[in-house]
C-alpha cells in the first residue's frame, strides 16, 4: 500500500486504496450523523486537509472552520467547499486560542491527527478552552498494536510523532476536561483486505476489487463508507486500526 503524503482524500479517483478512503470517510460520516441529531453553531476540523470532511459536515452545522498545516491540501480544500473557512495553522507552534474565543466552538472532528502533533496535551488543553461546555470531541488515534517502532522507540511512521498506548489517549482526554461516552472501532476494514489479498493469491479471483477504477467512484466509496467503515462499538473492536472516541467538555 502506498500512501506517499499525510492525508488520505477519499475522492481522489486515481488512488487506489480504497479501504484507506473508506476508513477515513467513515468516520466522518458519524460525526456527520451525530451532529445532526442536535446541530452545531460552530464546528472545527482539525487536520482538514482537502476537505472532504467538511464538505459532509457544512450540511448539519451552522457554521464550520478547517485547520491544517498543509497549503496545497487547504487550496483544494477551497474549491471544494461552500461556506467554511480555512486557516493554515501548524498547531505544533501556534494555539486554537490564537483564532477562536473561549466558549465559541460547540463541536470538533480531529480524525488521524493527534499522532502528528509533538506535544498532544497542549492542543487538549487549548481544545477544551475554546469548546463550549457540553460541546463535542469527536477524535480518533490509530491503534497502537498496528504502529511499527523503530530501534530508538519512536514510530517507524515518518509522518507520526507520537504512539498511544492503550488507555493513554482517555487518560489526556479525561484529565484535560473531557468526558469520554464512547470508543468505537472500524474491524470490518482491517478484515476485508485481508480477505481480498488471501482470495487474490489462491487465485479464486484474478484481481483485487478495490482496485478496479469503478471502485474508486464518490457514490461507491460513499456507500462502502457507511456499509463497511461506519465506527461501531464492537466486540472485535481491537482489529481496527484506530480507536474512535466520542467526548463531550465539561
């Protein structure tokens, strides 16, 4: 699998990988879905990117704003988008608090980010300044037991900077302001590949599905996002390669 940037963009019809782009999107549309039970003033997006994920939140919240640290990703994430506004921000050296008063965000979606960040508390700690009590966290980390290591400790990962072990990313949660209602899992992404790999070597099928063009469509990838990649509590939930959380400030 080759993923030669930070970001993932699920629409990108020319990559392949469409069981990274269904894990990725499906995780949006459960911020999506919980959002639009009660609606938001002003939602954030961390780690935005193209902004495939704010374009399936702008159609339940009232307001949205996008970060990221990546120019080129925020320019497409500019063509794509209809009233949310950017800011290129690298969060390892400038605060949330910079750009948002106390009080004034009532959701957040920081999915596969905090991994990029050199010191995680910090941004918590600012997160839960700028979050309105009662507002939502909705966050997800990868799963440790699927982050490689290198000899000197540190994540084999060029792009992460930082491994959670298990429990470790409730505990900064849940010491900085937040409390944690649910952790949900994808099992079902880490499974089919798998599946499709083995199948594809027995040569029971001639070639992989997911990698045919007509895969790699916005309805297709859409559709298996919820079919396959929609979080869930799970009992298998230790198969998915990251761990969802859904917080609420306090």
């Amino acid at each position: 699998m080759s993923l030669p940037c930070e970001y993932v963009d699920p629409f990108k019809e020319d990559d392949p990988n469409l069981w990274v782009k269904i894990e990725h999107l499906g995780r949006y549309m459960l911020a999506r879905d919980l959002l639009a039970e009660k609606g938001s003033k002003l939602h954030l997006d961390l780690g935005c990117a193209t902004g495939y994920g704010l374009r399936e939140m702008e159609g339940v919240v009232t307001k949205s704003l996008g970060m990221d640290y990546d120019a080129d990703a925020l320019k497409i994430a500019e063509s794509r988008l209809e009233k949310s506004k950017l800011i290129h921000i690298d969060l390892d050296n400038e605060k949330v608090t910079s750009h948002l008063r106390e009080g004034s965000v009532t959701s957040v979606t920081a999915f596969e980010f905090m991994e990029h960040l050199d010191v995680v508390e910090n941004l918590i700690d600012d997160l839960h300044k700028v979050m309105a009590k009662g507002g939502k966290l909705i966050a997800s980390v990868p799963n440790h037991v699927f982050e490689k290591v290198g000899e000197n400790g540190n994540p084999m990962n060029p792009h992460h900077d930082r491994i959670f072990k298990e429990g470790e990313f409730k505990e900064i949660l849940e010491q900085r302001g937040f409390k944690v209602e649910k952790i949900l899992g994808q099992p079902l992404v880490g499974d089919l590949p798998l599946k499709e790999k083995k199948l594809t070597k027995k040569k029971i099928i001639s070639q992989k599905p997911s990698r045919l063009p007509v895969m790699q469509t916005a309805d297709v990838v859409r559709a298996f996002a919820y079919m396959f990649a929609y979080p869930e509590e799970s009992m298998e939930i230790h198969k998915s390669y990251a761990y969802t959380f859904v917080a609420t400030a306090v």
